[in-house]
C-alpha cells in the first residue's frame, strides 16, 4: 500500500525557517517523481515544487511564489523527499501536501494527508 | 503562466442527476489535464488524466471530455458520496495550475 506522511508543520513567525519532511513507502521511490503542493486555509490548490529522479539528475522546479525561497530535496536511501521554507511569509500558510507524479507524468496519483504551516507574528 | 477557468463554482444536484463540470485554459494544453475530488477534511485523489482516462478504482460514471482549451468532467448517476470539490489541473506546462474548484452538494 502506498502511504505518504508528512511531518515538521507548525506555527512560525514571518521571515523563519521550516522544514517539512515526508515519509514514503509501498512502492519504488527512487525513480519516482515528488511534488509539494498546498492548500491555504479554504481556498484551492497551488503546486509548489517537484523534485525529479535520478535518472532526470534530480531536477527541481519551483512555483514562481517560492523561488529562491524553498528548496526541494530527496534520500533516496531514506524514501523521504523533503520542502526546506526559508523567509516565510503570511501567505506561505496553508496545508502542504507531498504527492507522488504519476508514472513519471506532472499530475499526482497519491497525496499524503497533510501538514498544516501557520505563519503569523 | 496558464490560467484555469473553472465553472461553476458551486453546484447542487439531485441524487441521481448528471452533473458537469467545465475547465477552459488560457491556451491549448493539448489533453494535459486532470481531475482531482477532494471530499471535506480529505487529501485530493486522482478522478481523470490525459483529459479522458480514468484513473484506476474510479468509478465509471466519472468521465472527462475535451480538446484545446476547453475540457470538462461529468458524474453520472449522483451518489451521496461524490458530495466533494472537484479541481482542474493542466500538466502541459510549468508552473503547474490547478482551477479555483467547483463545491458539489446534493439537493
């Protein structure tokens, strides 16, 4: 069974630092896709960044809104890929999702059930 | 960047009504669309890729239609539990982007 977990969500101030981890299993990570994606409080969906496998040399895209800001990451050796939030700011909070890329494809088959990210003074 | 434009933004619907919901972009994304339902409280699951497949387990009165810009997904046969919202999203090109969402309640 395929399961993404996700973890190290919590309440920051504008401006700190998080850093989000997500547990993976049931199926072969390591030439799989991942996705960060997240949901502010009542609204839609925002993908935030996919970080690629080994054999794409583990290429990062981000969302424009994050840019320079976060920083996607994977261990392979481990089956986590992981969301570093650097400069945090208000509309940073929402709930962030891990999602797996389906068959090397841009849309995601799993998604983990979320860490809530609260940024506020 | 690609907009989605989704309609409606909520809707309501008798058990057992057929429902669609529409998704235009702002350019040709050439199929690359998907469906996701998000029931309240939950993580979204994959209904529809590639515009028209069903994702595996899905049931068979979910299916997606369309070409260019403008696609859409329709439920057969209501069912109590496709109460959800429903969310576009185009994978033809970067940065990813999802529609505004379609609320889905039962009459």
């Amino acid at each position: 069974e395929v399961q993404l977990v996700e973890t190290g969500g919590g309440l920051v101030r504008p401006g700190s630092s998080l850093k989000l981890s997500c547990a993976t299993s049931g199926f072969t990570f390591s030439n799989t896709w991942m996705n960060w994606v997240r949901q502010a409080p009542g609204k839609g969906l925002e993908w935030v960044a996919l970080i690629k496998d080994k054999y794409s040399n583990y290429e990062a895209n981000y969302a424009e809104s994050v840019k320079g800001r976060f920083t996607v990451s994977r261990d392979d050796s481990k089956s986590r890929v992981y969301l570093q939030m650097n400069t945090l700011r208000d509309q940073d909070t929402a709930t962030y999702y891990c999602t797996r890329a389906f068959n090397y494809g841009y849309f995601f088959d799993y998604w983990g059930q979320g860490v809530m990210v609260t940024v506020s003074s | 960047d690609i907009q989605m434009t989704q309609s409606p933004a909520s809707l309501s619907a008798s058990l057992g009504e057929t429902v669609t919901i529409e998704c235009r972009a702002s350019e040709d994304i050439y199929n690359g669309l998907a469906w996701y339902q998000q029931k309240p409280g939950k993580s979204p699951q994959l209904l529809i890729y590639n515009a028209n497949s069903l994702h595996t387990g899905v049931p068979s009165r979910f299916s997606g239609s369309g070409s260019g810009t403008q696609y859409s997904l329709k439920i057969n046969s209501l069912q109590s539990e496709d109460v959800a919202s429903y969310f576009c999203q185009q994978y033809y090109n970067y940065p990813l982007t999802f529609g505004s969402g379609t609320k889905l309640e039962i009459k």
